[in-house]
C-alpha cells in the first residue's frame, strides 16, 4: 500500500488534454464535441447543437482574459473543425467500404509537463470507431499508420512537413505555455484534494456488500477490497468513476461474498486511496454498518439509474450507469 503511494506522491506530471468526437447515425447524440481538459478537469466544451464554446471552470476565464475574442476564436475553430470530421467521416466510410450503421471518428491531442523534471512530452492520436487510425510521431515529425487503410493518410500527411514542423512546435511550446498557465491560474481547483464519504451498501441479502466512497477529489483514486490484508481480485466488480453535481467523484466496487462463510467476514476490508493523500481511509466489512433494506425504488436521472434504499429514516443512493 505504501509503495502504490510513494509512486503517487512522486507522480508531478500535469497534463492538457483535448478531445474531438465526431459521430454518424448516432440517435440524440451531438455529431460533433469538443471537450478540453486540464489534469482530468473539464475545462471548456463544445457541440454541434450548441454552436459555442464556452469555459467549465470561473477560472479559465481569468487565464484567457488576456487573450482578446478568445471564446470567438475557440467558437470558429469548433465550427470549422466539426465541417471537416463531418467530411473525414465520409472518407473513412469509403476507405472502409461502409454504408450506413453507427461510426465514430475520436481525436485526442495535447501535452504533458513535469513539474519536477521539467521534461514535456506531446500527443496526437486519431482512432475510427474504436481503433487506432493514425498517431503522431513527435520524435521523428511523422505519422504512425497501424492499419492498412490509414497508409493513404500516413503518406498525405507526411508529406505536409510545415503542419508537422507547426505541430511539434505547438506540443513542445505553445501547448506547454498553455498548460503552464492553466495550472497557475487553476491550482486552488487543480491541486485541492476533497476526502470522500464511505459507506457499505447491500441491496438483498443474497447481493454483493457495495463499497461505495462519495465526494472526492481528484478523481486519482485507488478504491478496492482486501482480505487480511491483501487486495482481493476475485468476486469484486469494479464501477466506473462517475461526477457528483458538486465537481467532485464517486465510485463503487461490489464484493460477492456468496461462498464466504459468515464467521470470515471480518477479515474484509475495503480500502479508499487518494493521490497526494498519505492515509488510506479503511473500512473494516461488519454487518452492523452495512446500510440495507430489502425494499428498493428505482429512479432514472439524466442517464442515471439509481436504486434508492430507505433505511434508519435516510435515503441511500446506489448508482449505475448506463448507456
């Protein structure tokens, strides 16, 4: 446990990351988001319904106020960037001899920076519904195509050595800038760290004890069971990191413990680890601080399921996800 925190602690790296999805046949979904964060924060958002981009967080304002029609300019650049993923879309379909169906075109890119070293690193990476398409090389200024059908785009692109010489430039200084800036102005949001709440739910009986911790931050976490001590891995479901309304995370893993006879109970644990956080919060599996009743209502919220239990006159939430 100390060594997975000693890594954590000497982990300096801060991170810009932006996130192009564009989308074909897909219902009640935007055909074209842009999304930019900074160290796993959502820091501004466009779509294709929306037309605009705007800031997630009070302070990216601050940090582009010197910057004049900052937000117009992302708004065109948006703009133009959905035209030309609604026209790369079609060529891959042709590259890929598709007609109709669902198809997603993803692009990732941004940049890296340890604080600590100094050392800077940047990405690009394109990928079509699912798979890798093309990677950018920043070492050798050129284009990786792992499939058959992105040779075409390797060589076209390759061939633009003034847009690779700009985006090595833009990853090794421009994008670094950025990111610099972001975290200064940012750090009270980016460098904050929120202790979560946790509690062990079972819905009957015979179901899995959820180990569910609500209200932390970041969302660098490490949440999972032990037995005497050391982490469980089979029977235990892992759920996704989810967001709270407030900004901050939770997350749930189950443990089946089906075929664990009632007197080993309490050689389970579960375990909540955050980064940057020394102590681990440690909640020991007793059965008389399990939260339960076998009676459950189910309510959907915005593409959120949540099965609410009424126990001791307080309602417990258990979350689910789905798509």
């Amino acid at each position: 446990i100390y060594l997975f925190i000693f890594i954590l602690l000497k982990k300096k790296k801060k991170s810009h990351r932006n996130f192009y999805t564009a989308s074909t046949g897909v219902p009640n979904f935007p055909e074209f988001v842009a999304v930019g964060l900074v160290d796993d924060v959502q820091t501004e958002y466009y779509d294709s319904n929306t037309q605009r981009a705007v800031p997630k967080q009070d302070w990216m304002e601050k940090a582009t106020a010197d910057e004049a029609g900052y937000w117009d300019s992302q708004t065109q650049i948006s703009q133009s960037n959905e035209q030309i993923f609604k026209v790369r879309i079609d060529t891959l379909k042709k590259r890929f001899n598709q007609t109709g169906g669902v198809h997603i075109v993803q692009v990732m890119y941004g940049c890296e920076w340890d604080d600590e070293t100094g050392d800077t690193n940047g990405f690009s990476q394109h990928g079509y519904d699912g798979e890798d398409f093309v990677v950018f090389d920043l070492r050798t200024k050129t284009w990786i195509a792992p499939t058959p059908q992105a040779v075409i785009t390797k060589h076209k692109w390759d061939r633009d050595t003034g847009q690779n010489e700009y985006l090595y430039h833009y990853f090794t200084q421009e994008c670094i800038d950025w990111l610099k800036k972001y975290v200064g102005y940012g750090r009270s949001t980016l460098l904050r760290t929120d202790l979560p709440s946790v509690s062990l739910l079972q819905k009957t009986p015979s179901s899995p004890v959820t180990c569910h911790a609500s209200g932390f931050y970041p969302n660098k976490i490490k949440l999972f069971w032990t037995r005497d001590g050391e982490e469980v891995h089979e029977d235990v479901d892992h759920g996704e990191i989810l967001h709270n309304h407030d900004g901050t995370f939770q997350k749930s893993v189950d443990l089946d413990l089906s075929s664990v006879k009632a007197e080993d109970w309490g050689r389970y644990s579960c375990v909540f680890q955050l980064y940057g956080v020394m102590e681990d919060i440690v909640t020991k599996l007793d059965p008389k601080v399990i939260k339960t009743n076998w009676g459950k209502t189910e309510i959907e919220r915005d593409g959120v399921l949540l099965f609410v239990f009424y126990h001791d006159n307080v309602f417990l939430f258990n979350f689910h996800h789905f798509m």
